[in-house]
C-alpha cells in the first residue's frame, strides 16, 4: 500500500513537470490508477480484518475525493 500511495504523488509531480497536455495527463491517470489500487487493497484489509469499518470507511472517503480531482486534472488538463 505504500508503494500504491506513493506511486500517487509521485506520478501527479512527474505530470505537472511535463510540458505537453498527453503527457501530463497519462502521469495523472498513472496516479489515478494508483488510486485504484489503494481502494483494492482498503477493501482486503477491512475484509481480512486488518482495518476496522470506520478505518476503511475514513480511507475510502479521503481517496475517493483524490481519485475525484484526477479525474478533473485530467479532463480540464490543469496544473496543480
């Protein structure tokens, strides 16, 4: 999960140094894809009884709002 989350930030810093629009946004689908990711591997550990349901619920939350604005980066091909 650590690689998935840092795969996010990594990914969206990557995209906002590159100059044209198609390659920004392919880093920000990379880190949405990331996001994905994460959201998987929430699900397994709440059902393998690693995370509580608050805990899950709190992640799901905070990573659907992330998952949410990369969709908007990429669809308005904004910079942060």
């Amino acid at each position: 999960m650590r690689r998935a989350v840092l795969s996010i930030s990594n990914n969206i810093a990557e995209g906002s140094g590159r100059r044209t629009i198609k390659d920004r946004n392919s880093f920000w689908i990379i880190a949405r894809g990331s996001a994905l990711e994460v959201v998987n591997i929430i699900i397994v550990c709440y059902e393998t009884e690693l995370i509580t349901a608050q805990e899950k619920e709190n992640i799901l939350t905070e990573i659907t709002e992330i998952i949410k604005l990369l969709y908007a980066m990429t669809r308005n091909n904004t910079k942060l």
